[in-house]
C-alpha cells in the first residue's frame, strides 16, 4: 500500500508541478446542438488536436447542463440501422493527431437537459484526458449549424 500511494503522490506532484501538459491538447470549433427546442438531449462536436508528442485519450466528459453526459458514437447494426453506442474507453488522440468529434461519428452526448439548448447559448464542458487531465471549455449552442463533409477551413458565417 505504501508503494502504491508514494507512486500515486509522485504523480500527483509531476502533474501539479506541469500544467502546461494541458497545453498539448487543443480544442477547436467547438458547437452543440440539439434536434428540437423541446429535445431532452443534445450533442457536442470538435476537432481535439494533440500537438504534443505522447498519445492521449478522451475518457469522460461532463457537464452541469445535463444529467448525464457520455461519450458517444454511432455503428450500424445488422439491420443496416445507425444506433448510438456509449464508448466507455472512450476515443484515442494519437499525438500530432486530431480526433474529430462529428455528426454521424464520434460525439459528446448530453442526455437529460437542464435547460433547452437556445441559439447562442454557451455549455460548459469539462473534458477528461488520461494524459492531459481535465480541460474546461465552453461550447457554443449552434442550431443552424450544417452537417460537415470532409474539412472546412476557415468560417464562412
Ligand atoms: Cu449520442
């Protein structure tokens, strides 16, 4: 038991004594949305590039607009029908890599709505990395927001 708490302190301490780890991790073009004003869920969607030189892993999300917030993605089932599935390993950030967060892919689920999502809303999000640990961000509520093919650069709007 010693060894192992002395272990666990010896990482707390590098992790204090490092913020700039977090750094290695950014989130860009952030939005949610939700499918109708009266939805009880919604859904998050980014781009999360690891600039860093270790790989990293999205394990948690959480927010205080929802009741629960999972990480979510979607797969065909047999019948040829896309489901949503909860990843609970969550989603590898391979280092110099960017892990995107996307209708119909990979995505932050918010099931049970505090409040529905208005136009312009900010949600804070807090993300969980194993690496890089937690990282707070604020999500614009973007309902009018088009699905994405391949990459857009740059904001038209
Ligand atoms: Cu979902």
């Amino acid at each position: 038991m010693s060894i192992k708490s002395t272990v666990l302190a010896a990482l707390a301490a590098t992790t204090f004594a490092m913020p700039a780890i977090a750094q290695d991790i950014m989130v860009k073009d952030p939005y949610a949305r939700s499918s109708a004003m009266s939805a009880k869920s919604g859904a998050a969607f980014m781009m999360i590039e690891n600039t860093g030189d270790a790989d990293d892993r999205l394990i948690a999300a959480a927010s205080p607009a929802a009741e629960m917030v999972q990480l979510h993605t979607h797969e065909e089932d047999d019948m040829g029908v896309m489901r949503m599935i909860h990843v609970e390993e969550g989603f590898a950030v391979p280092a110099g890599e960017t892990l995107m967060l996307k209708r119909g892919g990979h995505h932050v689920m918010f099931m049970g709505l505090t409040a529905p999502f208005e136009q312009g809303d900010m949600i804070p999000l807090t993300l969980t990395f194993e690496e890089a640990g937690e990282m707070e961000i604020e999500v614009p509520v973007d309902l009018e927001r088009k699905p994405m093919h391949g990459h857009q650069h740059g904001h038209s709007d």
